[in-house]
C-alpha cells in the first residue's frame, strides 16, 4: 500500500528539536524554564469573578513575572479593571500589571486612572491606544485633548511616576501598518520615551515573528519582547478573534482544528501540543519570554498551568 501524501501546507512546520525532546529536557536539559505571564479580563458579572479567581489562583503557584489585566476601550472597564489588580496585590503574591487605553478619553482623565494605580501601589502599566469605537481596524481620530497613540500615553505615564511600562507589538502587522519597518519604528518610538517590555499580538506563524525579532533586535531594541501565546480552546471563537485583528491562521492549525467543535478534549489536547510545540520552537531559537491569553476561563488556566508544566516551568517552593 503506497503511503497516504499529506500536502505540505496541512502539516505543521517542523520543530527543529535538538537532541532531546521538550519534555525530556525539563529537568534534566539545565536550561532555566521560561519566563511567563497571564493576561486576564476583568469580569462583568459576579460569576465571571468567580471563575476568574479560579483561574488566577489555579496560575498563581507558578510565580509568573506579573498578570496583566486588560482595560475597556473608553474606559469602560476602568472601576473593574482597578478593582481586579488591586485585588491581586493585596489578595495574592502576584506582580499585576493594569492595561490602560487612552482612545476616548481626555488626557486628565487618563492620568488620574494612572496617579489611583500608583496610589494603589501598582507599578506596571501596560499602555495601549485602544481600538475606536465600533469596529477593530475602523477608522481612528483622536481627541484634541487626549494622547494620540501609545507613544504619547507612554510618555504621559512616565511623566507621572516611575512604573514599568510594558506595550503592544505585532509581528504580523497591526492593521494599521504597512511593513515591518514601520512597525518596528513605532514600537522604538514607544520605547525612546519609556517603555521596557513589550507583548506580541498572538500568533501561530513562528516564522513571521522571528523576521520580526530580526528587524527588532537590528534596529538595537533589547527590552525583552514577550511571545503573546493563544492556546486555543475555542476554534470557532479564535476565527471570530483572530479575522478583525488581521492575525492570519494557518492552513495547518485549521486542519489540526476541523470537526472538533464538539469535541472539547481532543481540542485541550491539540491545543497543549501546538503551544507546547510553538514554545519550545522559539526557545531554541533563543526566545524565553511567554505571554499566556487566559481568557479568563478555568479550562483556559488548566490548559496553561499543563503547558507551563511541559515548558519546566515549576511551582514557587516556599
Ligand atoms: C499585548 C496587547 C494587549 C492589548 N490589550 C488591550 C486592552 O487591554 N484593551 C484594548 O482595548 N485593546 C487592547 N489591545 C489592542 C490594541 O488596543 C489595539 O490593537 C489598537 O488598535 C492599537 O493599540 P496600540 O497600543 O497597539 O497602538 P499604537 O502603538 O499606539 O499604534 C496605533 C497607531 O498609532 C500610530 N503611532 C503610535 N505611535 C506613533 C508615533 N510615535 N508616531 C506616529 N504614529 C504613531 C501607529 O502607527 C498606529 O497607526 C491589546 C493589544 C496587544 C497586542
């Protein structure tokens, strides 16, 4: 019988696995595991704060860099997004990091939501323009009175107080941008008036985020750019994401996805291995930092906690 040909764009790009394996390696390969960090949402209903904090406390014991918290375009998360990462400083041993957009909003407004962070004792800001109102990727202006993009919110924070100023990158392109270079430049702009890390979009084409890495790091950027990781445990919920982002999705990934939208194990299992895969693809090529979309679901945080695990990733011991 003559064996089955799989087209090439149906197969996920090969892992260039040294001699041993990503899980072999954990524990006895004697590189340090990865730094990573969650990114939560803050919740709309007493439910939602419920599973939240089941997420955030099943995250917790493996003490990552910091948990960042996402804001509302408008403002309008701004009570929840504050009451959740004051929440986690004073009820948990994470490092929360509060997003802040600045669309549709005044700078004075904008800065007094930054001078209530630092009051509160929150220390990282991760500053972002936001989408305009209705649509991802519709048209932007912005307010006369208000920061422009994230350069200017960035250069606003740090005029406030001392935070640690993490800000977006997109290795395939925000939907405003036209090429690499100009990508690049914005995001060095954001890093000349003060910001110190950034985190990636999600992505699945590891290859366009180490073109992107190559032009980063030639145009001598060094903060640490932090890998944005989607482990995927919605299909039909990530095509919906991911198409007004402009955040293309493989031929291989919707292949390994077809006809599991009724079958949510076999999905947390191939959802595991293609992030497990991506992960340990970008560490050999000397990339250490992760950033996790949690999604805010249980499911989500055990899908996470079981990547970290594989990753060497290990409970803080006491
Ligand atoms: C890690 C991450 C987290 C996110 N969290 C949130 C969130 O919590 N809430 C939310 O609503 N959205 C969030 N977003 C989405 C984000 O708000 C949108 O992608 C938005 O369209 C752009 O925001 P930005 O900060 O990336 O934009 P910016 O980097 O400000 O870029 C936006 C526009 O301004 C221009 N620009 C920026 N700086 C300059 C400059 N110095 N000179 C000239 N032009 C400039 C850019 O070219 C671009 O056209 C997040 C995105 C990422 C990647």
């Amino acid at each position: 019988m003559s064996a089955i040909e799989i087209p090439a764009n149906l197969l996920p790009p090969p892992v260039r696995h040294t001699a041993m394996g990503p899980v072999a390696r954990v524990g006895g390969g004697g590189r340090p595991p990865p730094r990573v960090s969650f990114e939560f949402g803050p919740p709309k209903t007493a439910e939602a704060e419920e599973t939240l904090w089941q997420a955030i406390r099943r995250l917790e014991p493996l003490n990552p860099e910091f948990v960042s918290v996402t804001y509302g375009a408008g403002g309008s998360t701004r009570e929840r997004t504050h009451r959740t990462v004051v929440r986690m400083l004073q009820e948990t041993s994470l490092t929360p990091a509060a997003h802040l957009t600045c669309v549709e909003a005044c700078c004075d407004d904008v800065d007094a939501v930054i001078r209530d962070y630092w009051e509160a004792g929150i220390r990282h800001i991760v500053a972002l323009r936001g989408d305009p109102p209705g649509k991802i990727g519709g048209v932007y202006t912005p307010r006369a009175d208000g920061y422009a993009n994230a350069t200017e919110l960035t250069a606003g924070i740090r005029a406030i107080a001392p935070f640690e100023i993490s800000v977006s990158a997109y290795p395939q392109l925000h939907p405003e941008h036209a090429s690499l270079d100009q990508e690049v430049e914005v995001l060095k702009a954001k890093i000349d008036v003060g910001a110190t890390r950034a985190i990636t979009q999600f992505f699945f084409d590891i290859d366009s985020y180490l073109r992107f890495m190559d032009r980063v790091r030639g145009a001598g950027i060094e903060i640490p750019v932090c890998a944005g990781i989607m482990p995927v445990t919605n299909f039909a919920g990530l095509k919906r994401m991911a198409k007004p982002c402009g955040i293309p999705l493989p031929d291989w990934l919707c292949n390994l996805f077809e006809g599991l939208d009724a079958d949510p194990d076999t999905r947390r299992l191939v959802a595991a291995s293609v992030a497990i895969e991506m992960c340990a693809r970008l560490e050999e090529e000397g990339f250490h930092d992760f950033h996790f979309y949690t999604l805010n679901r249980v499911e989500g945080a055990d899908l996470v906690y079981a990547i970290c695990r594989v990753l060497g990733v290990r409970e803080a011991t006491p």
